[in-house]
C-alpha cells in the first residue's frame, strides 16, 4: 500500500509539473505539437524517399527529411497563392466602397429603425439611435492609436516570423530523427514511469490520427459544399467563402458562426460598388445564411456521427462541458485544442490511476472478514 501511494504521489506530481509548463509556456508546446503534426504527415514520404535506390545509392535521412519540408512547405504556399488573389481582390473591392452611399444607407436604415419604434411607443421621445451608435462609433476612433497599430502590427509579423520559423526547424529535426520530440520529454520523465509514457503514447498517437484525420476531412468536405451551394447560387467570392468555412470549421460550435458572419460580410461587399438595392442586399444575405444552414445540418448529423463520431469515445454532452471550459481558460484557441488535449488526458489517467483504484478496490474486499 505504501509503494502504490508513492507511485501515485509520484505520478500526481509529474503531471501537475507538465501542467504547469504547459500554462507557462504554451506557445512553445503548440510549435512542438504543429511540427509533431507535420512530422507525421509527412514521415510516409519521408520513409519512400529514403528507400529510393539511385545507381546503388540511397538517398540519405537527412535529405529525405529536406526534400519532405519542401514538398510540405510548396504545399501550403500554393494554397497561400491560390487564396491570396481572392483576398487581394476582396481588399480592392472595399477600397472602392464610396463612403458617403454607405453612411447614406445606414443613416435611412436607422432613421426607419427610430420611426417604427417612436411610432410604436417602444421607446422615449427623445431616443435617438442614430445619435447613441455615433457616439460609440466615435468613442472607439478616439481611442484608435496610430502608434498603438504600428506596434501591434510589428508584433503580429515577429509573432508570426518565430511560429514559422519554429515550426519548420522543429518539423525537419523531427522527421530526420525518429520521435526526437517525444524522446526530449521522455527523459524529463522518471524511469519508474517511463514504460507508462510508451503506453500512453502509442494510444495517443493512435486516438489522435484518427480525431485530426477526422477533422482535416470535415474541414475539406464542409469549405467544398459551402462553396458549391454559394457558386450555383450566384454568391460572389464563393471559393473564398468556401475556404473561409472550411477553415474555421476547426473551431467547435461557434466556429460556423463566425463563418458565416464573414461570408455575409464578403459577399454583401462585393455588391458595394455597384451601389446594390435592398432588395439585391437582402437576397444575398437570405441565399448565404440557406447555403451555411443547409451545409451546417448536414455536418452535424452526417458528417459528424460518421468522420468524427468514431474518433472520440466520449459524450456529447461530455466534449460539450470540455468544450465550454475550455473556451473559458484559453479562448479560441483554448476551444480548438480541447478535444485533443482531453484525449491526451484521459489516456493519462486511465494509465496511471486505473489500476491505482483497482488495486485498492481489491484490497478493501480482501480486508473484509468471512462471516461466520
């Protein structure tokens, strides 16, 4: 009893110590764990390119490992170049917007808006809601520094420069050396523990696959029907709407959301500079919100049960709770990596106290007296 309790204390204390670096540095593990992504993805290549016989020679691990970056690198950067005239274009169409039709429009729109409710005593007589959303408007240019944007945009591009950097120095050493990343950690880990962490590895690995398969999959089958049904029904930018619903499908329940607010925000800009009709306005508006609602159903209840369903053992209402928290602590991002992050730790538990508690199960019923 006494060396499972130090067992336990042990194995308490190494997790709190993960957790807690986790929290500290949680920029740093998310490097580590794109470039473990990427590694896995792109370690089948590296295997084949390495087995390649030329004129009797064999292509050395740490080319296999560069020619694999690059290949992974030109991938993302076509997709890059693919999206890129799309957003460009989308950046020319607002800066052709003429700023006194759509101050024009809103200010119509709010004085019908004050009319209907003056008219139906909804509100006082001196309520003006031009004159209340005016003065937020202003408030909020007010406290718009130019300074203030400079620094923040400096600090996205070096934020951006170290993640990239990051990634593609930790993704090389990880396909050129086998399971690097994981042996680092392995021996931070006590040797008492060490066979566990091979086990809690190997399923992790596996339930991991299996939930990014899932979800690289979702992401592509949703951006593609989103951006279809967009096209057929005369929606501009619809490769873009589809690649911007696609993408931010990643992130759990608020993710469609935000997609689709975007896409109404994309596709009524379009129609902008043409100087669009309300009722032009609002059959795109009704064709975009049809569009995500129909793809939406169908994500969650034939996509869902069928591609993630099988990738996760848990509840819904469970990954629901998990979800929620989760948004609390980290956000977005907190909410994106949550069902990863509780699989991770529900294989740990499951490993280190499982049979912590059925050891003592057991022995509670061996210290009980035979009646007699």
């Amino acid at each position: 009893m006494k060396t499972n309790s130090k067992r336990i204390i042990l194995i308490s204390f190494v997790l709190i110590a993960f957790i807690a670096a986790f929290w500290y540095f949680t920029d740093i593990f998310i490097y580590m764990f794109v470039a473990v992504v990427l590694s896995v993805l792109g370690s089948p290549l590296v295997k084949l390119l390495t087995k390649l016989n030329i004129k009797g020679r064999h292509l050395p691990k740490s080319a296999a490992a560069a020619l694999t970056l690059v290949v992974t690198i030109s991938i993302l950067s076509g997709f890059v170049y693919l999206l890129f005239p799309l957003v460009a274009y989308e950046i020319q169409q607002l800066s052709q917007i003429n700023p006194d039709l759509i101050t024009d429009n809103v200010s119509n729109m709010l004085l019908n808006i004050e009319t209907f409710l003056h008219e139906n005593e909804l509100v006082n007589a001196d309520f003006q809601l031009s004159g209340i959303i005016t003065g937020q408007i202003n408030q909020y240019l007010s406290a718009i520094n130019v300074s203030t944007i400079f620094g923040n945009i400096i600090d996205v591009f070096f934020s951006t420069f170290i993640f990239v950097f990051s990634v593609i120095f930790m993704t090389y050493f990880s396909l050129k050396d086998n399971h690097i990343i994981w042996t680092m950690i392995k021996k931070m880990i006590p040797v008492s523990l060490r066979e566990n962490f091979d086990n809690i590895l190997g399923q992790t690995k596996n339930q991991l696959i299996r939930y990014f398969g899932g979800v690289l999959s979702e992401m592509v089958i949703v951006g593609t029907l989103e951006g279809l049904l967009c096209y057929f029904l005369g929606i501009p930018n619809a490769l873009l709407i589809g690649v911007i619903g696609g993408f931010l499908n990643i992130i759990p329940y608020v993710g469609p959301l935000i997609a689709g607010f975007v896409a109404l925000v994309v596709a009524i800009t379009s129609l902008l500079p043409s100087v669009p009709s309300q009722e032009m306005i609002s059959i795109v508006i009704f064709k975009t919100i049809g569009a995500f609602v129909v793809v939406k159903l169908i994500d969650d209840f034939i996509l869902q049960p069928v591609i993630s369903g099988k990738s996760v053992n848990a509840h819904p209402l469970e990954m629901f709770i998990v979800i929620l928290l989760a948004g609390r602590i980290g956000g977005i991002l907190g909410m994106m990596f949550a069902v990863p992050a509780y699989t991770v730790i529900r294989i740990i538990v499951k490993e280190f106290y499982s049979q912590y508690f059925i050891a003592n199960a057991e022995e509670d019923v061996a210290e009980v007296p035979d009646k007699p």
